[in-house]
C-alpha cells in the first residue's frame, strides 16, 4: 500500500470513529502528518509504511508538539526493516508510541485498546498487581506455590503484585491458572506513559534567526514562544494572560505560504488554536481560511502588547469549543 493510500485509509477511519481531522499537512519541513480530535483526545499522527524512516529529530519534535498543544503524539505504520508490525502491540520509535492499522482501528472505532506492548527482549503485558494478589490468596497459595506454577522465582511473583510487569508468555499462564486475565490496556492516548521508556522531552530548538525579530515581539507582548524545527508552522505561542495558544507562521506572502497558512488554519481547527501568519509584505487580505495575516510593517509600527494580543485576536479567527 503506498503512504498516500495510507494516509487516505486512516483519514477515513478516523472521521468514521466521529473524529474532526485536519486537512493533511502536504509541506515540508512537517513531523506529522494529520491531527484529529474526539472530544478532549487529541492526536498528532505520523503515517509511514516503514516505521524506521521516523528519525530522531523528528521523533523529538513531535514529542515537544505533544506537549505544547497538549496532545497525544502517534506513528501508525505497517511495518520495520524485519518484519510486518503486529496487531495488538504497541511499539515504539524515538519515545513514540506505534501501532498498525488493525491496532489503530481497535483502539479508535472498537473503542478496545492494546493489551501488549514491544520493548528490548520481547512482547510485554502490565499486570493488575492487586488482582494478582488477592486471586492468589483467596486460593490460598503462597508465593513460592505460584512461582512454582509459572517456573519463576518467589522474588519475581512478588514483583508482579507489586506491578511489575510481565511476559506475554507469563501472562498466559496466569490467565490459565487463574481463568482470568490480570492484563491493563496499555494507555495509548495518554502517550503509553505507563510503559514507555523514554528520556525527558527534548528541549525546543533555537529560533531560526529570520524569524527572530517577530518572535521577541511576541515574547515582549507577554507570549510564551516555542519555536518549531519540524512543524508546517515556525512555533507554538501562549498568552500568559487570558488563555490562548496561537499557531504562528512567518515569511514573504507567497503561494507557498498561503498554502502553509490554510494548513496552518485546519490544524488550529482540531487542535482549538488560533493561528496568525507575519509576512514580510503588505497584503489587503486580513485573513486566510481563518489563518489572521499581520505584516511585520504593522508589527513594528505598535509597542503596546496589549494592543498587539488584540491584533491577534481580531485576525485571526477564535476556534470552536469541542
């Protein structure tokens, strides 16, 4: 399947499972490919065929995208350089989260999510500790009794009720022992947090010195920025005042980023931003599907930071309560 084909599948999925999708971001520099949204879940996706070809910058900066729009960051692909992905199991890329498409369908129209997860030397489950425990009890089997059955020490039965996880082979056999799972859903669209092991994450990259001069506008207008290095816009800004986070582009108006500005709009859409575009020209036009143009003419010609949030606010469009 080529990623075109890919990309249109899961699009359609997605709106069938009752998410608002965003436009595909068709630009580059890009980390993601769509982002969706089903009340507060919000996702940033990554489609690949081969989930290899996600590289390490990019990985960070959808990690970084995550956190600044307060959102769940995802690859969905088919498979690695080895093998196809399994359904079912959740993998990861550069602290991503991964699944394929059959996951994706379970967990986004099924409503089902994963139970077993893929980390170094194997397929994983996390195991209800405390189930575990009082199963054990009521049956009255002591530690060693159990980690008899399972061909284990006593140590290692006593981690898995204080929640340590377990094989997929483990889990097996405890589900056959006991005719009952001890299995928890890996927690896909809270980043899998209970099972990724990932470092902290990675800190922003240094503003691209053409857009300097606007982003320390807004910065003295009492926005927090936080520049992009992989985003089909060039940071993420928070009015430390009243609550609004703003998508925020910046170049020559050309045809090229009045497309990035429309993209920029759909984006804001799901993710309930706004999104303001500062070109280097004049333009007539205040807006762009929604997207609010400010000429850095204009820019310069205010100091007030009051009135410059209330520039903002009037270009660019308000985005719709979910």
């Amino acid at each position: 399947m080529s990623r075109a084909a890919l990309v249109e599948n899961l699009t359609a999925m997605l709106e069938d499972a009752e998410f608002l999708v965003s436009d595909r971001c068709a630009v580059r520099p890009k980390s993601f490919d769509l982002a969706a949204r089903r009340g507060e879940d919000l996702l940033l996706l990554k489609i690949l065929a081969n989930i290899d070809a996600l590289d390490a910058e990019t990985g960070a900066e959808l990690r970084r995208l995550g956190e600044y729009l307060e959102a769940t960051p995802m690859l969905i692909g088919l498979r690695t350089r080895d093998e196809d992905l399994k359904p079912g199991v959740v993998y990861f890329r550069h602290g991503v989260p991964v699944v394929n498409p059959d996951t994706a369908y379970d967990l986004f129209v099924e409503e089902v999510p994963p139970l077993i997860y893929a980390a170094p030397g194997g397929l994983y489950v996390s195991l209800d500790g405390d189930l575990l425990a009082d199963e054990r009890e009521e049956r009255g089997w002591s530690l060693g009794r159990l980690a008899t059955e399972l061909g284990v020490s006593r140590r290692t039965v006593s981690k898995y009720e204080d929640g340590m996880n377990a094989s997929v082979e483990v889990a097996i056999q405890l589900e056959e022992i006991f005719e009952q799972p001890f299995s928890d859903p890996v927690r896909v669209l809270e980043g899998a947090d209970d099972v990724r092991e990932a470092d902290p994450t990675p800190s922003a990259p240094d503003a691209d010195p053409d857009d300097e001069h606007v982003l320390h506008v807004l910065t003295a207008a009492g926005f927090t920025v936080h520049p992009t290095a992989r985003a089909p816009f060039k940071a993420v800004s928070e009015d430390d005042g009243p609550e609004m986070r703003v998508l925020t582009g910046h170049s020559t108006f050309t045809e090229a980023a009045e497309k990035r500005a429309r993209i920029m709009s759909s984006i804001g859409t799901v993710a309930q931003t706004r999104s303001v575009y500062f070109t280097e020209n004049r333009r007539k036009r205040e807006q762009v599907d929604g997207t609010g143009l400010v000429s850095c003419e204009e820019l310069a010609e205010m100091d007030d930071p009051d009135a410059i949030r209330e520039l903002i606010e009037e270009r660019a469009e308000k985005p719709a309560e979910a």
